[in-house]
C-alpha cells in the first residue's frame, strides 16, 4: 500500500498509522478483498481472523463457540480491533523491539546490519593503530 503524500506531515502520519496496523498483523498486498476490490488485507493474529484495511470489514466469519479464545474476544470491526491496540498504550520500547525484529529477521537488512558493524569494528581499529599526540 504506497501512497504519494503532498507533504512531510502526512507522510509521516500515514507511515504511523501503517505501522499500528503490521503490529496487529500480517498484511497481505497480493490477495484482493472480495468487498471493495483493494489490496489492502491482514491478517489478525490475536484473532485469527482476515479483515480488510479499506472497508474495514471481517472476511472471516465468527465461529458462534463461546469458549473460542479467538472469535469471543474479537471486536466488531477490525477497525475497534486497531483502536484497542492504541489504548492499550505499547511502550516505545516495546515498539523498538519490534521495530528490531522485524528488521533483524530479514536478509538483506541482517546482511546491512553486519556489514555495517564490520566497518565499524574496522574503523575502531584504524582508530587504534594511529598515533595519539
């Protein structure tokens, strides 16, 4: 879901609001919601359930058992679904770590990552060898 946005404010709203939503989930840009027609589905892992973005509507019908630790918890939109997760108030270093798995986990940002603290370490050493005044 790439969006061209006029100005830095909105951008970084946008990009806020996108990562509130890959918190709850998996977002899926392949797949197509059978209502509106958008891109824009994902996958509620606390409720097991697909929702789209755009129409803001569960794809996935609750199950009716009342003991089901997914479908009995489950809010009725998934929009109420995002707006709990900002009340329950994640801390910012929670979201660091988030932010730092998700990162880590992937290969080209584990490969940057290394890559990075090797010219660190090497610079460190140069460091080193020179003479101090």
């Amino acid at each position: 879901m790439v969006m061209k946005m006029k100005n830095r404010k909105n951008a970084l709203k946008s990009r806020r609001k996108q990562l509130k939503w890959k918190q709850l989930g998996y977002i899926s840009t392949e797949s197509i919601c059978p209502i509106c027609g958008a891109k824009s589905l994902i996958q509620f892992d606390q409720y097991d359930a697909w929702a789209c973005m755009s129409c803001l509507e569960w794809l996935d019908e609750v199950c009716g058992d009342p003991d089901c630790p997914y479908c009995s918890m489950r809010p009725p939109t998934p929009y109420d679904a995002y707006e709990r997760n900002s009340i329950g108030g994640t801390s910012a270093i929670l979201k660091k770590r988030w932010r730092c798995d998700n990162y880590q986990h992937k290969t080209n940002g584990m490969i940057r990552h290394k890559a990075r603290r090797q010219q660190h370490i090497i610079w460190k050493e140069s460091k080193e060898l020179l003479p101090k005044p």
